[in-house]
C-alpha cells in the first residue's frame, strides 16, 4: 500500500487539520515509512515463535494491605452538599 496526497487531503478534512505544503510532505513520508516498516514486520517468519503477553518476566511487587488513618463518618460528611442519617444524599439517577 502505498500513501499519496490525496489520502492525505482526506485525512486532513476528516481530521480537521489544516497543513501547510511541508508538513503534508512530512506527514506523507513518515505514513509511507512506517508502512514499509510494517511490510517489512509482517515478512518475518514467525512461525516458531511463541505469543507474547508480557515484555518481561518480572513481577509487579505487591505491599501489604495495612489500614491507616481513617475518617470518621463526620468528617467525610462534613463538605457534603447534603447528607443525612451518617450517608452521602444524592440525587436520584436511576428511574426503576
């Protein structure tokens, strides 16, 4: 596939850009490289290679769970628009 400066145009309506003659010329070579890139990918033999999920093996190290400092139920209702019974008050959302 190859892009030229009619696709180009589109893009620049569709997207609502308004691009001077250089930066079309540079949208137009680095679309068209990245497309030879991606051929270039997709001729790899890759018929041996496993799938990959995860770009390394190490693990995300997890902290324990420790409950600190809390607010009392005054506290979290004291810049509350309206509250009543120790409970945030809502408008309703949802007409059942």
């Amino acid at each position: 596939m190859q892009i030229d400066e009619a696709l180009i145009f589109r893009l620049e309506q569709l997207t609502r850009l308004e691009l001077d003659d250089a930066e079309r010329q540079e949208l137009l070579h680095d679309l068209n490289h990245i497309l030879e890139l991606v051929e270039q990918m997709n001729s790899l033999d890759t018929t041996d290679v496993a799938p990959l999920a995860y770009v390394n093996a190490a693990s995300t190290p997890l902290r324990n769970d420790v409950v600190g400092p809390q607010a009392t139920p005054e506290q979290a209702l004291r810049d509350a628009p309206r509250a009543a019974d120790n409970c945030f008050k809502v408008p309703k959302v949802i007409d059942l």
